[in-house]
C-alpha cells in the first residue's frame, strides 16, 4: 500500500494480470509472443504471463481445473494507432473481422480479431477527452 493509499484507508492497485486459459499452452504462448510480440517476463510451466503496458499484464495458463471458453471476454489492448496496429499485425498473418472503424458514438476507434483459442482480441483508442489518456497524449483527431 503506497503511504497515500494508507493515510486515505484505500489499497493502491500497482498491477493487474488478465488470466486466459487453453488445453494448448505452446500454441497460445507462441501467439502472444510470436505473433503480437509482447515480452514474455514469467515462465511458470503451465502459465506464461507477458507484458502488454508499464503495469498491466496478460497470462496465458493450461491449468487442470480452469475454466476453459470464450463467451463473454474480450482482452483490450489500447494503442496510440490503430491504423498502424492493423497493418502490422495483417502483415503478421493474424486475419481482424474487417478493418478499423469508430464506434460507440464515435468515442471509440478499434478493430477486431481472434487469438488461436478463440478469445476476441482488440485493438483500440479512445476517442474521448475524459479518458486517462498517457501523458502527451488526447483524443484522435478527425
């Protein structure tokens, strides 16, 4: 707990991690590693947990026991372009449901796809002045 969390009585959350799970861990690590190129930072043997932000984390596990399926859950990867993410990530082989477009009333900008294990996968930018954007950065223009 960081000093101001604990004079307020609040836990301060510093990380987070996104668990999926597969009865094929090879193929979805190889996926998020090879694929969309995050760092893998941890090897557990049946989890492998790579690094998508300063803070924030994705696991990948083939744990006995786990829930398995992907009704309901879609993993959200935020970028600074959309556009730019699209066309590396084709030309990577990975196949969206069509190219980006704006969304929600035009706060949203994104594009859609799925890893091996059927998750839905997305990339997106926000399109919204009220949004906690990285410093330096705001809403897309146009």
């Amino acid at each position: 707990m960081s000093a101001d969390s604990a004079k307020r009585g609040k836990i301060f959350i510093e990380q987070n991690v996104v668990w999926l799970y597969t009865d094929d861990l090879e193929r979805l690590a190889a996926f998020y590693r090879d694929v969309l190129e995050l760092p893998q930072v941890l090897d557990q043997g049946v989890c492998r947990v790579f690094q998508v932000s300063p803070t924030g984390f994705l696991g990948v596990c083939n744990k006995a026991g786990r829930p398995r399926g992907t009704k309901g859950m879609m993993f959200t990867f935020l970028v600074e372009d959309v556009e730019a993410a699209y066309e590396h990530y084709r030309a990577r082989g990975v196949e969206f449901d069509g190219p980006p477009n704006m969304l929600g009333g035009r706060t949203v900008y994104s594009c859609f796809f799925k890893d091996p294990e059927g998750y839905w996968l997305e990339m997106q930018e926000f399109n919204d002045p009220r949004w906690p954007y990285p410093e330096g950065r705001g809403p897309r223009r146009g």
